[in-house]
C-alpha cells in the first residue's frame, strides 16, 4: 500500500537566472503565462489547469516535480511520511496546500490539493482526412496558421539517477505509481530504464508520468509537454527553428514505448523539453512488462536517439 495515490501530473519547477529569457523560450515553444511575480513564472497550457511549468529566480536547477493528489486527506497521511513538511498553504498564485516531500535524488516533489481552475484556453482546430474517412473534411480547405505549438498540458517526467532501484522503490511506494515498462540491458535484473504510469483504477492514463533512467550522475533528463496532433507537433518545430537560437536535441519521430511522436528541444539552460502527440494509455489492469533495451529504447520511426541526450541531465 503506497503513502497516497497521485491523481495527476501537475509540474516541473526550475530555477533559471533570467526569468525573461525563461518566459521567452516558454513562449515560444507554446505556453502563456499565467503568473508573473517578482522571483517567479507561472506558464499554463491550454487545459483548465492553473499552470504547468514554474520557474524561480536563481541558479540554473531543476527543483522537483508537483503532483496533484485527490483529497485533504491525502495530504494528511503524506504528512505523515518521513521527512515531510506537513501541510503548508501555497503562498502562490493558483493557492492550493501542499506537502513537500524528497525523493532519494534530493528533489522536492510537491502533493497538492485545490489548485485553481482556470479558463480552458482556444485551440487551433483542424480535421484531417485520411484512408477511408477521406469526408472528414468535405468542402473544407486545411489551412494551417503558422507559430507556435498549442501546449495542452504536462505529460511526463524524466530523472537518470545513480540510484534507479531506490528511486523507482520510493515513487513507487509513496506516489502509487505503476509499471509499465522496465528496460533491461543483457540480464533482466540489470534494470536501466522504467516508464511508470498513475494508478486510477478502471480509469485509463498515459503509459508513463514518470522515466527513471539508469545513468552515472542525476539530474533532469526532461519534461515533456502534449500538444494536439502531429500538425501542432510539426508547426511547433518550424516555428522554434525559424528562431534561430534554440538547440534542437532529437525528432520528430515515434517511440517505441509509450508510442508518442515527440520532439525535443533545449532551454537556453539545457534543460530539455518535448512536445509530443498521441500516446499509448493504460489503465490498473494492464500487465508490467520486461522489454530489452534494443527493442524498447528505439523509435518505429524517425532518427536513432543521439548519443549525447542517452546521458543528458541536468542537476
């Protein structure tokens, strides 16, 4: 029996030095803001979710990741865990109570409670023909507006860690998280990767909220955003591109496990953020499974993943 069942991904929280630069990039790449104060930034995408993405004033450094959790009660009990906080009011904008936790990697993971709805945003509509539903679009012209993507909302995260074995133990047994997949490399003991996936019962979620990489130091691998359909995935490319100064990391493609078609890119820290589009989603029935490096770290189509990114986090 875990601490609490996390109910949803709510956000990654940075910290970069130069808040404009941070909300420039987020921008771009398809968020809006929903928040600015004098140390921190407040991003949203276009789902009623007050916001996604926070980012402190400061030092480069991925602070943690916030998850939402269903009740008080659930805070109650997670308060009771080792090296919590305690119930706290969230003195920002969207309010909400928390409690922090650490992980075995010494970030601050957040559970909250009665974070504010917000407006859903407009979305970008387009209907697409295709094979034998070629009237979907009868007498209509697709034309798409150019800029950036649409970010609907966060999908996952992804740490690489010394110590993979504790840190899947503990998101396992505190957060409720369910494998979806382990990777393993020659033995099946020798785990190198895992995708894990929310427990909410009957009720079916992402193949993964959380990726557990296997690596010789810990940090942020990325966080991954969804976006609408492979059009936005693609507007959004060209549109980072034509910028000229945002750092390209690997895409467009289609993994393997989870499914996605992904594209990844760089903050003016580092820090990698993916767009990506229709993913495989499971529910608690759905078996864990053992998959070989060679068959399940490869996309079904598009670029190998670079070298540099397999070893990519940043602290």
């Amino acid at each position: 029996m875990s601490v609490v069942k996390a109910a949803d991904f709510l956000w990654g929280r940075l910290r970069s030095p130069d808040l404009d630069r941070a909300e420039e990039f987020l921008t771009d790449f398809g968020f809006a803001r929903v928040a600015r104060t004098a140390d921190k930034l407040f991003m949203r995408g276009t789902d009623p979710v007050h916001h996604i993405h926070v980012t402190e004033r400061g030092p480069s450094k991925f602070v943690g990741f916030g998850y939402a959790v269903a009740s008080e009660d659930d805070l109650k009990r997670a308060a009771k865990a080792p090296g919590a906080s305690g119930i706290e009011t969230l003195d920002e904008p969207g309010g909400g109570k928390r409690v922090r936790l650490t992980d075995p990697n010494g970030y601050q993971i957040e559970l909250v409670h009665g974070l504010e709805k917000v407006a859903k945003l407009p979305v970008r509509e387009n209907v697409i023909n295709w094979g034998e539903a070629k009237l979907r679009r009868a007498g209509v012209l697709c034309r798409l507006p150019r800029g950036p993507s649409q970010v609907k909302r966060i999908g996952h995260g992804v740490l690489m860690s010394t110590e993979i074995g504790k840190t899947l133990a503990w998101y396992r047994e505190t957060l409720g998280l369910l494998q979806s997949d382990d990777v393993y490399a020659g033995d099946k003991a020798n785990v190198i990767g895992s995708f894990n996936r929310l427990d909410r019962g009957d009720d079916y979620v992402d193949h993964h909220v959380f990726f557990c990489i296997a690596g010789p130091k810990t940090g942020l691998n990325h966080l991954s955003f969804e976006v609408r359909d492979i059009d936005d995935v693609m507007l959004g490319h060209e549109h980072m591109k034509s910028k000229g100064k945002y750092k390209h990391v690997w895409g467009i493609g289609r993994h393997v496990l989870g499914s996605q078609i992904y594209d990844y890119w760089e903050d003016p820290w580092g820090r990698v953020h993916e767009h990506w589009t229709d993913t495989d989603v499971l529910n608690a029935r759905a078996p864990a499974n053992q998959v070989s490096a060679e068959d399940g770290l490869v996309s079904q189509w598009g670029q190998p993943v670079p070298q540099p990114f397999i070893g990519h986090a940043i602290p």
